[in-house]
C-alpha cells in the first residue's frame, strides 16, 4: 500500500468516509483520493512524492496558482498581528470597498465563512425583503448544503420540492421549484402557476456543479426581465464564477445585474470565504440595522481578508484574464483536438477560467439531462489515465475545470499529449 491508500484506511475510522468533503472520496470515478502534501504554482504533490498538473485548484480559488509569493506574505503579515478578533477591523473595511469598487452591482457586502453561508444568507435576506417563501432553482446547479438548496423537483412541474437529503424537512423543501436550467419556459410556468408568492430565483450564470455549461443566449435576460416583472430578485451564485469568468463574474461578462450576488472560493485567495452583497435598500434589511438576522464568530477574519485582498489586488492587473482564457481556451482546445484524432466523441465548453468536457455525440451541451446522458466510463477511464499520467482532474464528470495564471504553455502541452495517450486507450474500450 502507498501512504496515500494507509492514510485513506485510517482516515475511515475518524472522518465519516475518510474525508472532510464528500466529493473528494472518488465515489464517483472509484480508487483511493490522493492525499496531499504540499502545492506550488501549478503543482500538486502527494503524500508519495508525486507531482501532478492540477486543474482543480483547491475548487477554483487558487486562480493565481497554489501559494503564490504574495497571498503568502500578506497572510503571514496579518498572522503576526493575531488571528481574530471578533471585533471591526480596517482589514474588512478594506476588503468591502475592494469587492463595491470591483462589482458594480454591489453597493453593500456582508463577509461569510464559506458559500453555503453565502447562498443561505442571501435567500434569507431576499425572503425577508419581499415578505414572500417560495424561490426559485435549477436542476443541476449546486449552491451549497443549506436545508432549503438541498432539494430536487418534485415528479411533475407542479408539484412541491422534495429533499435531496434525508434530514431536510419536506416542510421547508417544499417552499423551493426547480426549473430547468437553460430552459425559460419551465420559469414563466412557476411564475405563473405560484403568482406574487416568489421571493426569487437563485441561479449559477455559467454552472459549474453539472460540468461547466454556459446560458444559452437571451437566459440570463430573460430571468432577469421576468424577476422584475413579478417583484422578485434574482439572486446570481458566483461563489464558483466570481472574479473567475471575468473580473466582474459571469454576470459582468454577460451583463446581466443582480439584486444580490454571492460569492466564495476565489474572492478568499485559499482561506475559508465566503460574502453577499447587493442593492442597498435589499442589504439594509440585515441585522443590526434592518430585521433579517445573520452573523458569524470568525466572519471578515483579519487572516482570511489578508489573503482575499491580496489576491483580488493582482486579478486587477492588466490583461489578467485574456491570459487565464488563452490558456483555458488553448487546454480544452488540445482536448477536443485529441478526442477527434483518437475518433472518441467529446464535446466541450469553456468560458473566461473555467472549463468542460463531456464524452458524448451531442454537438452542443446545455442542461444537465445532458449531461447526466454522457459515457461515464469513458470519463472514469479518462479520469484515471489522467492521474496515473500526473494530471489532477476533478474526480467527477460533474464539476468544472479551472485554470490559473501559473499553468505554463509548457504544462498546458504536457496535458494535452497525456490526454492524447489516455484517449488512444479509450478508443479501443
Ligand atoms: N455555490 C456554488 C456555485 C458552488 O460551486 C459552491 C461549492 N462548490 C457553493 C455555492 C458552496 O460553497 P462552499 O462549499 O464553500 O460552502
């Protein structure tokens, strides 16, 4: 056994399923995770001394590559001067009007520790505004564990949401539809069949928990135009996409406002992070100045800030994200090319740092029925080659890929020939 097989047996005994995350298990794709030891740039190294290409990037936070020099020093500064205080701090003030000055949509922000906190927050406090219960989600977007996002459609548009997870009260899952992403019809129909009761719609503006599948032209409009029509919000998750997509999130890229945005991952360098923020007279509504309650011990921690602040202070530099795009758009690119070469079918989708690719005939991939249709054993084998190659992927055929600015053309082309390899033995599965 390698160290990384012993710690996962020894981990089962402590840590329900060895891990801390459910999707790091490899449930989906099978074998034992790779523990991890240290990162650097663009590299992964395992608890067995090997090195790996990685395209996970913690989940997408670490966009300028893994303990880059000057996260790093900012955070140690801030170590040096305590680790929290539970009191104000420059530090946060700093950091808010960094995220209003970055977004235009955002005239208040509210720091959590993690996106589920932000998500959950934000529907909350969209309840709360409106005075209405119900809202509105898509099959196939994740926005974290929250009792009321932890839900599916009910069988048949018009009946109530059930739970995704045993533990979620039918009672609370009840108040949330599922629409279909991509699809605005199947959105009108909740708005009209529950008229006046939708406090909002909740969405990923490019979704990243089902693959990586952009909106269809007109999408976003179209959810933002129907949200005003009927006095509700519309509530869009960049935990995933923020500061990811484009500096101002896919909603700045596609140029669809937000009443309230939430956001994680990248916006905290590598620290737990998460914030929401919006309209004022929306945000007001929050304690201690407005009736809707939130809080958090550790929230706008002075570590934590350091190394947000730091980060989104270099995404700010010039020509940043054409070269994070270049360099997703030149990878999937490769992939796609390899796929055709080897005669296995793939397509593939990418916008700004983010990246997908599905084994499937369709030209085009749009919804999550989709993308649930895809060969998964030409994904597992893909998945597997890969690692076994020195190439992290996410272990699931249902998350997005990222880049970072510290994969090199040279890192870029090393992946690609694996992938080359990898899918020659694909084609004679
Ligand atoms: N929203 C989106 C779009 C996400 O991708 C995630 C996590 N992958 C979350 C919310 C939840 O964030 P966290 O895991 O930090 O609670």
């Amino acid at each position: 056994m390698n160290r990384s097989e012993t710690l996962f047996e020894q981990a089962q005994q402590t840590i329900p399923g060895g891990v801390n995350s459910p999707v790091r298990a490899f449930k989906g794709v099978g074998g034992t995770p790779v523990f991890i030891d240290s990162a650097d740039g663009a590299y992964l190294f395992d608890v067995d001394g090997k090195k790996y290409i990685d395209y996970v990037g913690s989940w997408g936070p670490m966009i300028l590559g893994h303990n880059h020099p000057e996260i790093r020093k900012a955070v140690l500064a801030a170590v040096d001067k305590g680790l929290s205080f539970g009191a104000p701090t420059a530090s946060e003030v700093e950091m808010a009007d960094l995220v209003a000055d970055i977004l235009p949509c955002v005239d208040q922000v509210r720091m959590v520790n993690s996106g589920t906190e932000a998500t959950m927050s934000a529907l909350r406090l969209a309840r709360g505004f409106t005075g209405r219960d119900k809202f509105i989600k898509f099959e196939g977007c994740y926005h974290g564990h929250a009792d009321c996002l932890l839900v599916k459609a009910g069988s048949g548009m018009l009946t109530f949401g059930e739970p995704t997870s045993p533990g979620v009260p039918a009672d609370f899952a009840k108040h949330t539809l599922t629409a279909d992403y991509n699809k605005l019809d199947s959105v009108k129909e909740l708005f009209e069949s529950n008229k006046g009761e939708i406090a909002a719609i909740i969405l990923e503006p490019v979704a990243g928990n089902m693959n990586c599948i952009p909106p269809v032209p007109g999408f976003l409009e179209g959810l933002r135009a129907l949200c005003d029509e009927h006095g509700a919000l519309l509530v869009i998750d960049e935990v995933m996409t923020g500061f990811r997509v484009s500096l101002t999130g896919a909603h700045g890229y596609y140029g669809v406002n937000p009443d309230l945005v939430c956001l994680g991952k990248v916006i905290g360098g590598g620290m737990p992070v998460g914030a929401f923020g919006g309209r004022r007279d929306v945000m007001e509504h929050l304690a201690p100045n407005g009736p809707v309650y939130q809080a958090g011990t550790l929230s706008g921690n002075p570590v934590a800030m350091a190394a947000g602040k730091a980060q989104l202070n270099l995404l700010q530099q010039e020509g940043v994200y054409d070269a994070l795009t270049a360099k997703t758009e030149k990878l999937i690119n490769g992939f796609k090319a390899m796929a055709d070469k080897n005669g296995v079918p793939m397509t593939t989708n990418t916008v700004g740092g983010m990246f997908g690719f599905f084994f499937t005939t369709e030209a085009q991939v749009t919804n999550f029925e989709q993308v649930s249709a895809c060969n998964m054993d030409h994904f597992k084998a893909f998945f597997h080659g890969m690692l076994e190659e020195g190439i992290n992927l996410a272990p699931s055929a249902f998350e997005a890929g990222f880049l970072s600015l510290a994969h090199s053309d040279e890192d870029i082309d090393a992946t690609i020939a694996a992938a080359d390899r990898v899918l020659a033995k694909i084609a004679t599965m």
